[in-house]
C-alpha cells in the first residue's frame, strides 16, 4: 500500500481524480465554495449527515467532483481518536466498492496528530489476511493520499505514521498466521528476516542455549511440545553507544493448550493469538527499521507452544529460574509468566535504562478492562506515565493497575519460592507482581495485553497492539521525554 501525503484544500482535493474520496467533517464545520464543502454543507442542512462521531453518508459520482465515491464522515470534536475511527469506518464501507486509488481529506486546521490517525485508520480498516487462502480477494487499495493544509509541515509526522503502520500490520499478519506455520522457528526466522532487511544484530538461541542458559521454567513450559523452543534477541543501536537501551519483552507462546491443566475447547483456536506480545516486539522493530529513530533498543523474546505430552510439566512440579528462585507451578496454564521471568532476568545484562514487558498474561486483565486498554503495571511513576502518554499519543489506550505489595501473598507456598499463580481475584495483579520478583535491577513496567491484542466474532484476527503505543514510547524516549531514572525510582518508590 502506498501512502502519499498531499498539499490540498478541498476545492483541491475536489479535482482529485480517484475511486473514492473521503470527506471528514468536524463540529464548527464551515463549508467554503468548492463542491465537496457543498455537498457536505446541504446534507447536514438536510439532516442527511449528523456531525456525531460514526456518521456516514455516501454519494456517487457528485457534480464538480472528481472522485467516482465520495463519503462525507462525521469525526465529532475532530480530536485525532475521532479522526480515526471517522477515516477507518469510511474506509471500511468502502471494501466492496473495488476503490484502488483513495483520497483522504481532513479537517481545516488539522495537525500532525491528525496526519497520523488517518494512516493509523486508513492502514488498520485496509487490512486484509490472505496468506493461507487458496484464491486470495488481494487487498483493493493500491495507493491513499492524506490530503492537508501543509504538506511539508507534516512530513516529519507522516513518515513516522507510515513506519507505524508497516509495524502494526507485521505483527497482525504474524498473529494470524495458523499455529503450525508460526512456530517459534518461523519467529526465529522472521527476526533473522529483519535483522538482514534492517541492519540489526540478531542471535536466535535454541534448546541446548536455552538450558545453559539456566533458563528452567522457560524449559519446563517448552517441554511438552515437539516444537524446539526459539529465544530470540534483536538489538537495534541507533543512539550513542554508552546509551542505555531499552528493553522489550514479548511473550511467544505459539499455541497456548493451557498445557496439563488444559482450557475448554470452545475458542481454543485463538490460543494461536497467544504470540501477540512477541509479535509485538517484532513489529516495533520493524517500525525502528523503517523510520530509524536515534534510541538503543533489544528486543527479548522466549518462544515455545504449551501442550499436553507425556513429558509436560505437571501440575506442583518445581523449577528453578534464571536468577536462581524455585517456583512451583500449580497451573500449567499459567504459563506465559514463566518464560517470561526467565527472559527478565537475562535483560539484566543489557544494563537497560527500562525494560517493557508485552503479554497476552491474563483473563482476569480482560474482565477487568475488556477489550479497549491494556493494563499497565509498573511501581515507577513516571515510567507509567511515559506509557500511558505514549498510549494517548498513538491512540493505543492503557490504563495503570496497582500493586500493592499485599497481592503477593497469594503467590506464596510451603514448597518453593513462589507458586506461579495465586487466588482467584485480583489475577491480573498477582501475575504482575509474580514478574516484578525478577525485575529489581532495573525500571519495569508490565502490558498486559490479552484482551486489545485480539478480536473475537465475526472481525475474529490480530489487531497489531501494541506496536504503536511502544513505538510512540521509543520516539518520545529520543526526544528527551523520559525522566531521568533517579529521579524516577525516587518517585517509584512511594507507588504502590
């Protein structure tokens, strides 16, 4: 898909020869003398078009306009998050009208938070998966043009929307693809893939690796599946060279049975999405590729399938990690935290100045906060902070969860040091703190991804979260937006 960004008025983009042109209309709409102002004028005069946020109306072939369709979209207060859901429900009214080349036209005054929304919503309403069908519908739009007051003003915020949206639908096509082709070999693979494309340095470590490693509960999980375990490390140097990198953690379990402890088999298909963190971390890479902003970056991702053999893990057998804590494992199901503990414990040695780990960890997070926020944990303020702005900024929504200390006492047991799950309540917590008993050199915070990584129903695949809200947190990061670590724990150190 080839994204173009245009200097255009509406009278201009009026005399835009394309399939389809997309109109969008915000509160205080004052509509100038060129058709597309008219049409949009005389259709909220005729109470054809509401200005509330959703509204659609089409027209084919309009007097004085060049474009075959035109879709007049209403985007409410006009903030970005309405621009984009404006853009993408056009666009997607649009999928079966054949429309190869599409003009996208914004709001008088629009900034580049607008520039990006509309490549965010254009990109993600386009996406289609083909690569397992046997006759493809290939993707109609060939070519989007942003339509904008300034062009050249925008052109620094274009370009890193387009490195966003070439991350996200990575990271979606990874996560749709069926879980006997993305293995944690063909995740090795698609780093290996990057790391050539790009530049970067990547190591893809195997079982034998794994296990010097000292990496026990990352192997007790890979034990039961005949899919040879895959740790993954990319790094991406684009800072100073004594600059501290930042860490990402992605959890890759390619196929989640829920091991011994086995999940019903309603829905136990979507368990493939269950490599969304890890797809993740590739997908941010793939943006850093493409926009080569000037931060220090590693990408960790432990990869492997939980399933059910003869030599799976069973529930209280105890293992030993990384660092050397026993955990004794009471839900084979719960296993996302115990690959991704080892995983923590190994980004000690990058000396990072924060570490970010990404998972699809819980139900428990799903029912807290549904399918719109990711829950954000972290005992550091203004790393939470840097997140949840990051998150406002991409339209990537997060919301912060506690952690008192007092959640981990249902992570205690007579027998080792820790059991891997706690009660009932409050589990999107007690699976935080489990990972924060790994994390004390360093600044840390926890997305917790399982319900905004993917959609169910009829729009059942990959969504790509969070790719742009990491992104967005790394670009901040090269613009000085990061709080100075002191500091930072300081603050740390009154939350809870």
């Amino acid at each position: 898909m080839d994204f173009q960004l245009k200097t255009l008025d509406a009278a201009g983009a009026a005399r835009e020869k394309c399939d389809a042109l997309v109109f969008v209309i915000a509160e205080g709409f004052k509509p100038g003398r060129d058709p597309l102002s008219r049409l949009a004028a005389e259709a909220v005069k005729a109470g054809d078009l509401d200005t509330k946020p959703g509204k659609l109306l089409q027209a084919y072939r309009p007097a004085g306009v060049g474009a075959k369709r035109v879709v007049l979209a209403s985007a409410g207060d006009g903030s970005p998050r309405r621009v984009q859901a404006a853009i993408g429900s056009a666009v997607s009214s649009l999928k079966s009208a054949g429309a190869k080349r599409l003009v996208v036209v914004l709001p008088s005054g629009a900034g580049d938070d607008h520039v990006r929304a509309a490549v965010a919503g254009t990109a993600e309403a386009s996406y289609v998966y083909v690569a397992t069908k046997s006759k493809p519908e290939g993707r109609e739009l060939e070519r989007i043009t942003i339509a904008v007051g300034n062009a050249a003003a925008s052109k620094g915020a274009f370009e890193l929307a387009r490195a966003t949206a070439a991350g996200i639908e990575f990271a979606r096509e990874l996560g749709n693809l069926p879980p006997n082709l993305a293995t944690p070999t063909r995740l090795g693979e698609e780093a290996k893939g990057l790391a050539r494309t790009y530049g970067f340095r990547c190591e893809v470590l195997g079982p034998k690796e794994i296990a010097k490693l000292g990496m026990g509960a990352f192997m007790a999980v890979a034990q039961g599946s005949e899919e040879p375990a895959r740790f993954i490390v990319l790094e991406y140097r684009g800072g100073a060279a004594n600059e501290a990198p930042v860490v990402l953690v992605g959890k890759g379990i390619t196929f989640d049975s829920g091991g011994i402890s086995i999940k019903p088999a309603p829905d136990m298909d979507e368990m493939k999405f269950d490599m969304s963190g890890a797809g993740s971390v590739l997908g941010t890479f793939r943006a850093l590729g493409e926009a080569k902003p000037a931060i220090n970056v590693v990408g960790l991702i432990p990869s492997c399938e939980n399933l059910p053999d003869g030599r799976a893990v069973k529930p209280g057998d105890i293992v030993k990690t990384m660092n050397g804590q026993t955990v004794e494992i009471l839900n084979t199901d719960a296993e996302g935290r115990l690959i991704l503990c080892d995983a923590l414990a190994y980004a000690e040695r990058f000396k990072p100045g924060a570490v970010v780990d990404i998972a699809t960890l819980t139900g428990a997070c799903v029912v807290a906060l549904g399918f719109v926020r990711s829950g954000l944990f972290s005992p550091d303020d203004a790393l939470a902070q840097e997140l949840l702005a990051a998150g406002e900024a991409a339209n990537d929504l997060a919301w912060r969860m506690p952690l008192d200390d007092e959640y981990a006492d249902g992570l205690k047991t007579n027998f080792a040091d820790v059991a891997n799950v706690g009660p009932r309540w409050g589990g999107a917590i007690t699976a935080a703190k489990f990972l924060q008993r790994f994390t004390s050199k360093y600044r840390w915070a926890h997305l917790d991804v399982a319900g905004p990584a993917s959609k169910s129903g009829p729009q059942k695949g990959s969504t790509g979260r969070p790719v742009g809200l990491l992104f967005q947190f790394l670009l901040a990061r090269q613009n000085g937006a990061a709080a100075p670590a002191k500091a930072a724990k300081a603050k740390g150190a009154k939350a809870r």
